[in-house]
C-alpha cells in the first residue's frame, strides 16, 4: 500500500467514525480531495441505508412466504 493510498484509506476510516471535517483536519494532504472524501462517506451512509432496506424488504418476503405456505397446506 502506497503512503497515499494509506492516507487516504486512514482518512476514510476517520471520516467514516468521526465526520469529513474532522477527518480532514487529521490529514490535510488530503487538500483538493476532501469534497471527495465528503461525497465518499455520503454515498456510503446511503449505501447503508439500502442495505438496510433490502434486509427489510427480505425478511418480509420471507414472513410473506411462510404465510403463504401455512395457508396453502390449511
């Protein structure tokens, strides 16, 4: 792993447990990168937030599934 492919990996850490700003302030060699780092961890909270859905959405098919299949043995 090069230097600043591990400042930039420490820095998401960062942002991602802390916030972009303060992860920013930790690495300013991020200079002209931090509005990609914000976008990065935005786009992962978003990603988080649809695989949280999905799991949703799953368990329901399934609950939907099973009652289905209760209903057709009856």
């Amino acid at each position: 792993m090069t230097a600043s492919s591990f400042c930039l990996t420490s820095a998401i850490a960062t942002a991602t447990e802390k916030s972009p700003l303060e992860a920013v302030a930790e690495y300013p060699e991020l200079g002209a990168a931090a509005p990609r780092l914000f976008e990065l961890v935005n786009a992962m909270a978003v990603l988080d937030r649809l695989q949280a859905q999905v799991r949703d959405q799953e368990a329901l098919v399934d609950q939907l599934s099973d009652q289905l299949k209760q209903e057709v043995e009856q």
